[in-house]
C-alpha cells in the first residue's frame, strides 16, 4: 500500500482512491462472500462499501491503516446486510468450485464450520488467519480489548475444532 496514493485519496483524488480499491479488490470480496456466502449479496457489500469509503475518506486519520479502515467498512456492511435479510445464507457449492481460494473438500468443510460461529467469531478467524493481522489491529477494528479478541479467537479455534472433528454431525447443526 502505497502511503503516497492513500494520502491523495484522502484530499479527493479520485483516480488515487480507484487505484487504492483496485488493490484491495480481491481481497475484500473475498471477505465478503465468507460472509454472505453468495455472489450476489457479496458483490452488494463491496459496492456498499466502497461507496461508503468513497464518502469518508477524509475522515481516516492515519494513512497507513487504509487497508484495516476499509477491511472495517465491509465487515459491518456484511453484518449489516445479513441483519437486514435476517436470514442464514447457505452454501452455494456451484460458486465454491469457481472460488480459487476453495480448492478441496476439506476447505470446503473449513468455510461451511467459520459460518456456522458468531459474528465476533467469524470475524476474529477470517481477521486473524486469512489476513494476516495482528490481535492488536483487530482489537481496534472490532472496538473491544486485545483480550477479548484473544479469547474470541481461542473459543472460535475450539468451536471449529469440534466442528470439524465431529463429523456429520455437527455438520448438520450448521446446515
């Protein structure tokens, strides 16, 4: 991430803040559709979000945290999104085979277990292992004590744990 482009995105260059989301792209709906866990709902939350950040920008008060500032706006327009519809979304396996980061049964069994936790769970596992951030970086992007994430996170490991070792039948809780 160039700090440069951040800077002039935050003055409104629009060009500097396409550049800047161009980057991220992958990244974000990747997120998303763990989240919503389909094409459609998730394509909404990137645009959501990107509208969102578009429209805020100038209130980042640190450059160098953009891409966790961003990462923040999706994940609560996912929420957001899922409250709305008040539904649990299911798999859609016919996107999954077309997904490149979801090559194998055991992923799959992996994404269908990190849906079935919480919210608070779900976040602190996709944060955390698929993104590679540090516990303190989650903390502030999730408004809660470096502790609580470190417990949120031992407690998500644990319940995925069972998941996956229990076999069908804590599959079909999650169903």
């Amino acid at each position: 991430m160039d700090i440069h482009t951040v800077k002039k995105a935050m003055k409104g260059n629009e060009k500097a803040f396409e550049k800047l989301i161009k980057q991220e792209s992958t990244k974000l709906y990747k997120t998303a559709f763990i989240y919503v866990r389909n094409k459609e709902d998730a394509l909404d939350v990137l645009q959501d979000t990107v509208c969102k950040a578009f429209i805020s920008i100038g209130t980042l008060k640190q450059p160098e945290y953009f891409s966790t500032w961003l990462m923040k706006i999706l994940i609560r327009t996912a929420f957001e999104l899922l409250r709305k519809k008040k539904k649990a979304v299911a798999m859609e396996s016919a996107f999954l085979e077309n997904v490149s980061f979801v090559q194998k049964e055991n992923d799959l069994d992996l994404v269908r277990a990190i849906s079935g936790l919480s919210e608070n769970y779900q976040t602190v596992i996709l944060l955390f292992y698929y993104h590679d951030l540090p516990i303190r970086t989650i903390s502030d992007m999730m408004e809660k004590p470096e502790n609580t994430v470190k417990t949120y996170l031992r407690r998500a490991k644990a319940e995925l744990k069972a998941a996956l070792e229990g076999g069908k039948d804590h599959e079909q809780k999650l169903v």
